[in-house]
C-alpha cells in the first residue's frame, strides 16, 4: 500500500515521503481500514519532531496520523463488533509510534473504533476522533455542568469548537478566545468571543464579573490568563501546559476509546455537534499541511485523503 513514512526524528517536513510499503497485518481483536480520510493534528508533526520521545518508542520508518475514517475491509479473529463494509472512524493512537493512518490501510483495535455518523462525510468523520475526544476528557476532567460559565482559551481551533458544542450541550454558558476573524463562526457555535489580541482578563471579567466557574485552556501559556479569571473554588485543565498542576489545574491526555467516540457520533448525528474541516490534501502534501497547522491560525480541521 502507498504511505506517508519519516526515518529520523525531523522538524524538516521534506523528510516525510511518499511510497510502498508493507499491508498492515490484522491480528485478533483488530479491524482492518480502507481510509478515506485522515485527520491531521498538532501532535502529528510534533511526534515527528521527536516532541513525545520521552513517553512513546518509535519504530523507523514511521507512518504519522492518529485519526482515520474508512471502511472495514477485514476483521481478526474474534472481532463480532464489525464486518467488511461498514463505514467506521477512530482515534487510533497506538503503544508505538510507527504504523499510522497517513497511509491507504490502517489496522486498529476493535475497541478504539466507532461507526461513522450516516450524516456526516468522510471527511468530516476523519476531523472528530482525537480532538473530540480530547475536548470531552477535558470537559469531563472540570465536570462542566448546566448553569456554569466556562472560559475556553482557543475556542475556534479544532479541539476548542468542540469544547464549545459540548459544553452548550450540557447547558454551560461559554466564553471563547479567538480572532477577531472568527468571531462569528464561534457565535454560531453558542460561544460569546473575546479577541485573544485584547487584554483578555479584563474582557472576561466584564463579561462575568464574579468569575468564571473553569477555564479549558487549549493554547498553552495561558496561566496568567486563568489564575485571574477563575471565580473562587473554579477548576482549569490545559491540553497544551503541564504546569497547570502547579496551580490545582490537570494536564489533560485523551485516550483511545471507541464507545466514547460513538457518544460524540450519536451527537453529530442529532446536529448537535459538528465537524468544520478547513481543508484537505492528499498524502504527497502532508507538508503542507502540517506547515498550516504550525501556523495555529486554522479554524476547524485539516484532513488528508489518500
């Protein structure tokens, strides 16, 4: 099959290539994937760059991708869940960093993959898997709730809209940081926006004075931001700054979950949660888009399709 592959650890995106490589076996328990699409995240090029090194073994050559939708070609032994032809996505993050979904087949295990949404494209499916997830642990990890105020840092990003919908979802008021460009796009996602440009703390607290009830912080470097907003006894979680512990915050890390995944599918397909997709590329311009997802100027998601 025809993959996206890197031999070193590299920022230089010319060392990612594009050629045969070997069908992805699949073992028990595992579901074999035609994909159609693939979603790209910041933790693609990062891994590639070595960022994860310390926490996860990499096995060169390696394929990038942690999410993928497609169609079931084959399924191992003991795998009832699924059947060649069903149309399916997932978050599909492995022990080892080496065979990916920027490629034309991916083997998952059963257990982190969903059924795609009827509703939404391939495309779209490819955009929900990591950055769902990761806003739902989020949202779980600071146990949002009807009535509250949540401050996200980042809202008009991939994993910030959806924090946005699914905390709308469970009936919190959201306040969302963004550009002035994006401003609309997070009203129609139920966001009230602040520009990231002006002096944010003082924009916030004049839209909740006595505080907000917790800060999901998707940028990174956002602590001064959140120390100053947070109303009395409020909670803050980051995606993107490990020293939110030092201040009674969590570091968040998304697992690999498909019954989780099929929760956010169900909500897609009621159209209470949707998947903008910034743009797509095929395989040979996964430089490309990693380049434009450096840039942290992407609203929605960047998809390849093989």
């Amino acid at each position: 099959m025809r993959a996206v592959t890197y031999d070193s650890y590299s920022k230089d995106d010319s060392r990612l290539t594009v050629g045969e490589v070997d069908d992805p076996k699949v073992g028990p328990g595992t579901v074999l994937i035609e994909v159609r699409a693939a979603g790209v995240n910041p933790v693609d090029w990062k891994v590639m760059a070595g960022g994860l090194d310390p926490m996860m073994d990499t096995v060169f050559p390696a394929i990038p991708g942690w999410d993928v939708a497609g169609v079931v070609r084959a399924v191992g032994p003991d795998t009832p869940e699924f059947e060649p032809g069903d149309e399916v996505m997932s978050y599909a993050r492995k022990d080892i960093v080496h065979a990916g979904t920027f490629a034309e087949q991916v083997a998952v295990s059963a257990a982190h993959v969903a059924r795609k949404p009827a509703g939404l494209s391939f495309e779209q499916a490819a955009g929900l898997p990591l950055a769902g997830l990761t806003a739902l642990r989020t949202l779980d990890h600071l146990a949002v709730r009807d009535g509250e105020t949540l401050l996200v840092l980042g809202a008009s990003g991939g994993v910030g809209a959806f924090a946005v919908q699914l905390a709308r979802a469970r009936g919190a008021r959201v306040i969302g940081t963004a550009s002035g460009r994006n401003h609309d796009y997070l009203r129609e996602l139920g966001a009230e926006p602040v520009d990231y440009k002006d002096d944010v703390v003082r924009r916030v607290r004049e839209l909740a004075p006595g505080g907000v009830d917790a800060v999901a912080d998707f940028v990174g470097g956002q602590l001064d931001v959140t120390v100053k907003v947070l109303a009395e006894g409020g909670r803050n979680a980051s995606t993107a700054d490990p020293s939110v512990r030092e201040h009674g915050g969590t570091w968040v890390w998304v697992r690999p979950d498909g019954e989780r995944l099929a929760g956010l599918g169900e909500l897609a397909e009621q159209g209470r949660l949707t998947v903008e997709v910034a743009g797509t590329f095929p395989l040979e311009r996964v430089g490309d888009a990693f380049e434009q997802s450096r840039s942290g100027h992407t609203r929605g998601k960047l998809v390849i399709v093989p």
